[in-house]
C-alpha cells in the first residue's frame, strides 16, 4: 500500500474519524486513499480557518482529536489563527499538513514555504515525515502527542512523494501518555491553607470546569469559605442550571483588580495566574495585586478533577446543594441589548445545548444573566484571534453528531474573518442558529481608542467603523445557503431564535444592535 | 512626540502615503497617530489576508511600497498567504506588525504569538523595535529593505509600549540601495551566444515583461533569430495591442517540456529557471531537458531593462516594429467556454485597464486569445496561494487611483479565501469589475486527481465539489455592497461587463461555466 493510504488506515486504527479538509494538488493521494477507504467522515471547508476551527470545536466537545488536511505552508498559515484559538484552549488536534515531494522542494516551486517552522510556531509537536514506510509510524506518534494531556496541536507534514510511494505501513494505536499525576504536596498545602480560614479564591479552568470538576470546587468552597471563580475565557465550560453559577474574571484590568484584591490567596485549579489580554500604559500585566500569593493546585496538563477530590477529601467536604440560579428569566423585548440577549438566551436555549460566544465587547456580562440557562456547554474565543465563532460551532455541532442545538453568539466584525463556515453548515445541514450582532463598528476598539485619549477622527473610523456600506447578513448567509432573517427588536429576536431550535439544520438572525 | 506618531511622519517622509490596515488594540495608538496626522490613506480590509493581498496589488501597480497594519502574531499569520504572493510577486511591502509591550510579552498573554519567527518565514527584513526613539529609525530602514529591487516584504515589529512611549524621532528618507548593475560579462556571453545563432530561448520575467523590456527583448529576438516567452505568472505584464505577443510558459510539465524541447539553451532575463508548480510520480521537476542549458542574462534584483539594452546594443539590434496582433476579436456569444471569455474580454476591454487573473485552470489558456485586446496591465496569482485575485484587484484600483478599470477574471473556489475584499471594493467606491467563474468546484484538484489514476468517489467529491449548497455569488456580492448579476450566456456576460465599464464603482458578474 502507499503511504496515504496507510495514513487513512493508522488515523483510523488510532481512533481519529473525522478530517477536516481543504486538500490541494500535493494532497491528491491523501484524498484518494480517503474515497478508498471507509469509516472517516469528511469535511470541506472554504477556507484553512474555517477548517482548523472546526477541529478545535469538534474536540472541545468530544474530548478526542479530529484529523485535518490543509495544503503546504500558506495553507497552514491560513489556518494558524484557529490553531492558536485550540493553543490556548488545549485542544488536541491531528494537524496534516501536505507539501511538496522531498526531491522538488529544493527547486523552490511557487507555493513552497519554511512549513516547519510556521507549524513550530503553533504546534506542541511536529514532524516531517521522509518516506513512504514511516507514515503510519507518525501518524500513530502524531494522534498520540495531540492525545496528551490536556490536548495538544500536532503537525504532521506530509511530502507528497510519501504519499505516493508504496511502502506503507500501518501502525497501531498508540496509547496516550498518563495524565500527570496529583500533586500530592500540592494537595497538603492547599488542605492548610483552607483550613486557616485565609482570604483564599479557587481559579478554575480547564477539568475544573467540567459538572463534575465545578461540583467538588463547591463542595470545597462550602466546606472552607474559599470562593470560586472561572477563567475569563473557557474551551468548554458546563453552565446553565443545575452547574454552580460560577463567576467569571473580568476582562478589563481594573475590574479584574477589583474583583482579585479580597483574595490574599489565588489558588490555580488549571488555570494560569491572570493577566491582562492587553498591555495599557501605567495599568499592570498582571490582574492581581502584588502581595496577592499564587497557589497551584493543579496544573493544566494534571487532572484537575482528582486534585479537587483529594482536597475535598482532605478537607472533609461534603457533597454540598448546587444552589439555585433563581427563576429562568423571561424573554425581554424592546431594543437589544446586551442585558435583554442574555436573558432571551437564557428563557429559550434548549437542554443540553452547546453556546459558542465569540460576542467579544457585546457579550461581556453574559454569564450574570445565563445562570438559570437550561444545562448548557459554553465555548469561548480563548486565545484572541477573533473568527473562532462560526467554525467552532460547525465543529462541535458535527462532534455532538447534529444531536445538541448549537447556539453562536458571534460578533459581526469577527464573523467577517471565517463567514465561509456558515457554507459548511449548509452543506453538513448542522444544528447551528447564529445570533450576528450587527454593530456595524469594531466596538471594542472603539473603546480601547478611547482609552488612548481622544474620540476618533474621520481617519481612524475609517479603521474601525464596518458600516457605508453596511454588511448585510441575510445575503451573507443565504448566499451561502443559511436561511436567515433580520430581527431590529427582542421580541423578533427570540420568535427567530425558538423557531431555528425547532428546524433541523442552520439559521441566521442578524441582530441590529 | 510618542513613537506611533513618529512612525507615521517617517512614513510620509520616507513616500509611504498608503496603509492598508486591520489593527487591533495593541496598535491604537498607531491609528490615533494616523488619525492626528494629515497625508496617509487608509484603508480597512475585514481580513488580514485581504490587507495584504491590497498591498501586493498596489505596489504591482505603483512600483512603490505600502504599508500594512496588522495585530499580532495570528494577524501577520492571517495575511501571510498574500504575503507569500507577493514575495513571489517580488513586490515591495512594508509590513506592520503591533504586537505586545515588550514588558507584557513575558506573562504569555493569550494573543501573544511567536510573530517574528512567522514574520521571518515570510520577509527579507525583519526587525522588532525596542523603544521608542528607534521606531523612526527602524521604520526608515523597512521603507528601505521594501524598496530594495527587485521589491521586497520588510516587516516591522512594533511592541504597543515603543507606540506610547514619548521620545520618537522622525527620521529623513533613506535611498534605497542602488540595484545591482547589469553583469558585462554575461551580456557578452549573451551576444556571443546569439551570434552564433544557437537556438535559445530568452525566458522573461519581472522589468524584462514592462513595455520597455518587451521592445528590446524583441528586437534581439529579431536581429538573433531567438524566441521569447514569458514565466506562467508575472507580477505584472504588459499585454494587448502595441506591446509584443509574448507566449506563456505552460503549466503543466508534459506540455512545458514539449514548448522547451527545441532549445538547446534557455536564457534567463529577471526569470527563475522553469520549475513545475508541483511534483508528480515518474514526472521531472525541471520543466527543460537535462541537455538544456541555463543561462542567466539579468537576476531579478538586477535591472532587466539595462540588460537588454545593453545586450541588443552588442547584436547592433534595430528597433523593430511591434507585430501586429491581428483584429479584435469580437463579443462570443452561446455558452461560457475559457476561449469564449477570452475573446469577449479582448472584445470588451478599455484602453489602460488592469486585469487581475485568478482564473486558476479555466484560464490557463487566456493570453493566447487576447493579445488583440487594448492595452493594458496584468497581474497574476505568482505564488499559488488562491485567495489572491479580489485583494490584489482592490489595492491595484487604489494604487491607480481609481482611473483604471480593473477586471477580474476571479475562480469561486478561489475567491472564497479572500470575499471580504469586495467590501472594501465597496467602500472605496473602486472601478473593479469582477468575472466570477462560477464552475461550483475545484475544478483544478479535480484535474488533478484524475491523474492520480481514478476518477472521485462520493468521499473525494466531497472535498473537492463546492455545490451542495451552491454559493450565490450575486447574494454575497450585494451583502458586501456590491452590486451583482447572473450570466448563463457570453451575451449577457458581455453586456454585463460592457455596462460595468461604463460605471464608477464596483460590479460583479456571475459567470456560470
């Protein structure tokens, strides 16, 4: 066999089943041994971004890696945005990546890039594959880095004449490495810190995030007076009632200070200690005080669920009543705002939705009136670079087999960098309402110019304002084959939000706001 | 005065009247700057790859660099595939990153990227400023590398706190270096060569396919008995009536090899040696015969047009006339075929207009059915990273100053990478009128894995069909603000495209081939 057909083999033997794909000429013998071989589950997308996204929703949902295929260097780098959005999420990705034949590239064809060192520079792991009889050996080994805990990217680039060449054979599956074990002094000092009653908050992120993670974070808490709170942004975080209704960090600097200087004590349960997105001239880096002292009790790539049990159990923590959310809000109605979208969310998002938010400014006070949200799993843009929104939705949706409603709140501005997903969701007839907020402006760099001083002029408007003309979101979509409709009021908005969870496949309410 | 001011006055004192922006919050000091600053043009692209592919079209069509401005290292990342074109292109960029304070960097803020390591993959130049004194120095310098013939991407890296610092410094114009002068010896070479009458290609590229370059290579082509055909792609070419009607390289090899088999030398004048876009099993990488030998007349930094001058003068060429490329074609009519829009194009196209040509495979035999066409300049995809065609298309109007019509012969699989660009197209209210070749597939990878052996199963054509839904490009056309139509006929596509000639903004026609 050749070598792209042990590739297909060993992906599947390894217990990969999806590929993500936007394949190129160098690709070809990839998607041949694809078409020959069955039981993997292809997905086009338009564009590389589309594609990478697809991948990092497809495991914040499943919790194991998908495949994706993209064309040499520019290829990846097309995608590399969303593979630095998985970066940060930790998300495990098999990343292929074909090129040209070992023996052309020294020829310096057209579309030959510096592929290494672009994938360097966002993988965890990356290998070059150099003949036919080493790719099922590689790509074992890459499924296997992109399984280790808690995920990683791994770049597998595939010349093209190992794909072609005969030779091929296929590996077995590769167990991933154990998970780092518990911290067992990390535990002790955790349990004494507690038990003094100290001023002391529980970071949460990563597994600490999960039903399981949240509901021993609270025992804990319960147990000691500690209080809790969750990473600004999350891969995947279980909401909605019946989840403890955990805050979040603040984005901004001066409201994270405020909300951390309580604490003298931040205890890191998979998190990182926070820091600003965003340096600001005389603001620090990072959001808390400098007499603040930081714990780990687990590090992201430890189980961060074993950590909080051997603590409660330390402790002697009972199991303690998720406390109520309160009353699920109603449906507001008038014009939209930030506050009416979060409770019109809340009063209609189906059970065991997943909500995907890339709201970015629009969306920072969400969670306060999502807490009485059916259960619920939320994704968020992790690493900044804005057109995560639409392509992790059509990943996830595809990873929750189109049986989990899947909800974007997606700004207009970012939406513009991957619209291309919204095909996929058509082509794939995915679970996927989009509610676009049609601000028309970069509103978040509205804000940050402001902070430099002075209101924009005409010039720097013309960098920040998306209107004149006027992106119109209804064309956008259908054109694409969404259905779509405009919604200018709450009242619209939510009669178009509850009749997209009732259809099948995807739908678009551009929200003006 | 802050260093982000700084930057913009040494950007004006040093040409740079253009900047083609998609900023974020680390580089709103640099638009605060342009905002107080009176003399730069900017212009928003909703993608980075858009902002880039701008910039390669307008220094195509100006000869002088712009800037770019983009966020971080998943910006540059974002714009690298158009980077990639223009480094192929060997056009002249200087290309702006804002990135982290230098002090912020060290804390791993989410957005935060290994920037330079992608911006070194894709530049000749590369320099991170480190306060802000230096930012007018470092800026006049990147001015410099991108005006370094033949062109080239210089990428500063401006970390946000050298932007807000005070203490910047407006540096003067710096000269670019002087370009390496024509290389007497290889001119002799030459002369002897053509004496002899040996039977030679001269194989032109970059200054050697201007008007001026054109006239002197045929004129030794008449005094020598040599033949000339220009690379598969240019940056930009001189084409229609008045100007030589100049032959293409094929690209596939098969046919690349049969067009160079009768020369037993090639001479190379600003070309690289024919090299195939990609390999193929059993296929060469050389496009020319082993027996075939290389001859470099003028490197691509060096100035072709010397070379040649210098080369007719030994071979005492006379100035011959420019041959005639017969009549203009007129309109076709019936269903769209690659000869059909040719002809049509050369029928309808105005005195002085640009025509960008993303028509990947539907194209490939263009030139040959309209070298009649009225003269004009065209730009081509060089690197092969599609997505190249609607940006470059946008910033070639701008660098022309909207008095040139621009067509582009645009492929929808293609086009899709970069569709944000017809917004800004849109807005800039830009003489672009776009042929969208609506085939609903990567007609191209079909092609290509045909030669693979089989013809695609459902799982191939999955990856490689983008019908199911298929993309309304007249729907997406006018979401963006561009007005759009439908042609299913070369007589609706002529008349289509006759009336947008006449319009003063952007149009975009459907094609259905």
């Amino acid at each position: 066999m050749n070598g792209a057909k042990s590739l297909v083999e060993t992906l599947l033997a390894n217990g990969i089943d999806t590929c993500f794909a936007n394949p190129g000429t160098s690709e070809m013998h990839f998607v041949a041994a694809l078409d020959q071989t069955p039981g993997m589950r292809c997905v086009l997308g338009l564009q590389e971004n589309v594609v990478t996204g697809m991948a990092d929703g497809y495991w914040r949902m499943a919790r194991r890696p998908a495949s994706t295929l993209l064309h040499c260097g520019p290829g990846l780098a097309n995608g590399f945005a969303n593979l630095h959005n998985a970066r940060r999420a930790q998300s495990g990705i098999v990343n292929i990546v074909g090129d040209h034949a070992t023996y052309h590239r020294p020829y310096d064809p057209p579309l030959a890039a510096d592929t290494e060192s672009l994938a360097r520079s966002v993988s965890a792991w990356v290998r070059t594959t150099d003949q036919a009889r080493h790719v099922g050996r590689d790509a074992a080994a890459c499924v296997q880095a992109a399984r280790t805990s808690p995920g990683q990217i791994a770049t597998l680039i595939l010349p093209s004449n190992v794909s072609w060449d005969e030779g091929g054979i296929v590996a077995a599956d590769l167990p991933p490495p154990a998970v780092p074990s518990v911290d067992a002094a990390a535990v002790d000092q955790a349990a004494r810190l507690l038990r003094d009653r100290a001023k002391v908050l529980l970071l949460l992120a990563g597994d600490a995030v999960t039903v399981e993670g949240q509901g021993l974070a609270w025992d804990i808490a319960q147990a000691s007076g500690a209080r809790l709170m969750v990473d600004y942004v999350n891969g995947t975080i279980a909401r909605g009632s019946g989840r403890v209704p955990l805050e979040r960090m603040p984005y901004s600097t001066d409201l994270a200070l405020e909300a951390l200087a309580p604490f003298e004590h931040i205890m890191l349960v998979g998190a990182k200690a926070p820091v600003a997105f965003f340096a600001y001239p005389g603001k620090p880096s990072a959001q808390y005080a400098s007499t603040t002292q930081i714990h780990v009790l687990s590090r992201p790539e430890q189980d961060a669920v074993a950590a909080l049990r051997a603590l409660a159990g330390q402790l002697g923590a009972k199991r303690a009543p998720i406390p109520s959310p309160g009353e699920r809000p109603s449906i507001a109605s008038g014009a939209p705002t930030p506050e009416r979208l979060a409770q019109t969310v809340a009063a209609l998002l189906p059970e065991n939705a997943i909500v995907v938010d890339e709201s970015v400014s629009f969306g920072r006070g969400f969670y306060r009136h999502t807490h009485a949200a059916a259960p619920s799993d939320w994704l968020h843009l992790t690493g900044g670079a804005i057109g995560a929104g639409l392509p992790m939705a059509t990943g996830a949706a595809i990873a929750a087999g189109g049986r989990r409603r899947v909800l974007t709140l997606q700004a207009d501005g970012s939406a513009m960098y991957t619209l291309q997903a919204l095909w996929t969701q058509a082509r794939e007839n995915l679970p996927c309402t989009t509610v676009l907020l049609s601000n028309r402006k970069y509103n978040i760099l509205i804000g940050e110019y402001k902070a430099v001083g002075a209101a924009p002029g005409p010039t720097a408007m013309q960098m920040l304002d998306l209107g004149n003309p006027d992106l119109d979101w209804v064309k956008l979509a259908t054109g694409m084959g969404v259905e779509a409709a405009r919604a200018e009021t709450m009242e619209q908005c939510a009669e178009l939000m509850a009749s997209s969870f009732r259809r099948e496949g995807p739908f678009l309410v551009e929200l003006v706001v």
